[in-house]
C-alpha cells in the first residue's frame, strides 16, 4: 500500500520590530514565501519535487507560530529554504525552526510542552503588573493538572506543594514577594 | 617455437598483463560537452562566460544549492566543445540541469549536448565513434 508520509515543521516567525508580535498574516502569504524562498534555492526541480505536498496546516500570529507540510522525502529541500526567507506578506520575519514531527498530534504535543516551558521564562521578563498577573493566570491555567494532583499534598503539608505553578515561579523570583 | 640458439622464443616474448577494473565509484564524472548558440559562432565564448552559463543552467533547474555544486571547466577548445568535471555523486541531475537549458540570459536558443562522459578524464581521450567513422571513408 502506497502511503505518503509527510513531515511537518513547527517554526517561529521572528519579528525583528518588537514593538508588536506582527499585523495580519494569512496562511498563503507563508506558503507564497516559502514556494519563492524553494524556487530559489533549489531551483524548478525543488518546487516541482513538493508542490502537491506543501501545505501550511497552522499559523497564529499571537504565538507566532506556522506549522508547514511537505513530504517526507524531499523535507531536507524544505527545511533548508525556510532559512533563506527574509519576508512575508511585506513584512520583515525570520524563521526559526523549532521542531520537525510526523504528524500533527506529535507537533501538538510538542508545542504544548514548549510554551509551558516558555511561560516560566516569560515572568521575570514582564514589567508591569498587569502583565505580570497575566501570564501568572495563563501559568497556573497550564499547570492546573499538576495543581490537582498536588493538593491533597499542600493540604496535608500546611505549605506549598513542591510542584504547584507558584513554587516554579519561586525559583529565583524575587518578584513574588512584590505581587 | 625456438630461434636459432635453441632458446624459447614464447619465454622472452611473455609480457606482463594486468586487467584492472575498479569496483567503486568514481568520484568525478568527466563529460565532453558542445555548447551551441543560435545565431552565434560557438567559438566566440571565453571560459568564463562558458562556466557563466553552465552555472546558470544548473541555476534554473536545481536553484542556488544546485549552483553551488563544484562544477569545473577543464579545456575549452575553440568549437565550443569542453571537457567539464562534476562530482558523480549528483551528475545524473546536473546533467539534465544542462541538458534541459535552452535559453540564454541575452534571450538565445541555446543547447548543451553531451558528447562522451565517462568517470576517468582518460576516457575521454579517445571515442569509438570517430575510429569507426575514420576506418568507414
């Protein structure tokens, strides 16, 4: 049975402006970027080779970021022209390859991983308050699970469970003590 | 057989023959390649614009990775017939890259035929075709 495989790769467009996270942009103007940036690295061969397969599955601007398809054989052609691009749609944006997968629910998987992560990092670049709380709200929201399942712990032990969002804060905060 | 002192003549005559075949691959290929121009005496063409063409032959069908690959003009004699080296490990694509261009940046026709290829620059020394055609007139 002939099945394709595809690949998928998880980039973050990086803005160099950091005024804002970027205007709009919609899918097709990644996918005319990255078909140009193919053209012109690897020539007629590269484009025709993944032009049934390219696709871009995903793109939120908020998180920037695009999750892009091609086929497995020729993603080394891919992955390799995603470098080269320096804009989209008119804007100035690079791309930073975060994660090739196999499937999209692997790609999720990866990225719900990588902004619980990130939001730890976040809270000490936060200078206002409001941000501050925000992204506080959006940490204990991801952790929610962890939260359940240590309370019993917190309950018993009188104090802050070992791995509830706010000792994870902790951990050089000294911010906590303002907030 | 024996000459007049009474030695064997098939003695003296044994000469040492090896075959030698090599079983791995080579890592050039060695083409005899024409370039003709529409319009134009081939001959006209220098190295470097022979070289400017072949690159942007590979240029249009495997873009700038394709470009980049270590292609070399070995010889170029005055008919527009060279001797060009590439890496074996893409020839099969670099060689239709070449074959598939078929105009130049000016806005000629132009074609690049292969003549001899072969993973040895000695092979290229000679071609059975013209001893064939040398012994037919």
């Amino acid at each position: 049975m002939v099945r394709f495989k595809n690949r998928y790769a998880i980039c973050e467009l990086v803005f160099p402006q950091t005024a804002e996270s970027g205007p709009q942009m919609e899918t097709y103007q990644v996918y005319q970027a990255v078909k140009q940036s193919l053209l012109e690295s690897h020539g007629d061969y590269g484009l025709a080779a993944l032009q049934s397969s390219l696709s871009v599955k995903y793109l939120n601007i908020k998180t920037n970021i695009a999750i892009i398809r091609g086929e497995r054989r020729h993603f080394d052609m891919v992955t390799s022209s995603l470098i080269f691009i320096t804009e989209v749609g008119g804007l100035d944006v690079a791309f930073r390859t975060l994660h090739v997968g196999g499937s999209i629910r692997s790609c999720q998987k990866f990225l719900i991983d990588y902004h619980r992560k990130n939001l730890a990092k976040l809270f000490p670049e936060c200078e206002t308050l409001e941000g501050k709380s925000e992204v506080m709200k959006s940490i204990m929201a991801a952790c929610d699970s962890l939260v359940q399942a240590h309370k019993q712990q917190a309950r018993q032990a009188g104090g802050i469970a070992p791995y509830s969002a706010l000792s994870m804060l902790q951990q050089g905060e000294e911010e906590m003590d303002d907030v | 057989m024996k000459d007049s002192n009474g030695d064997d003549l098939m003695e003296g005559n044994q000469t040492c023959q090896a075959n030698f075949v090599s079983q791995k691959v080579q890592p050039y290929v060695y083409l005899k390649i024409s370039l003709t121009i529409e319009g134009e005496a081939s001959g006209k063409l220098d190295g470097n614009q022979y070289k400017f063409l072949i690159l942007q032959a590979l240029k249009e069908t495997l873009g700038q990775v394709g470009a980049a690959t270590p292609v070399d003009v070995l010889k170029l004699f005055s008919d527009g017939i060279s001797l060009v080296r590439i890496p074996s490990r893409n020839s099969d694509k670099l060689w239709a890259a070449l074959t598939l261009y078929g105009t130049t940046p000016s806005g000629k026709r132009c074609a690049f035929r292969v003549i001899q290829s072969s993973p040895f620059l000695m092979g290229l020394a000679s071609n059975s075709r013209d001893h064939w055609e040398a012994s037919s007139s």
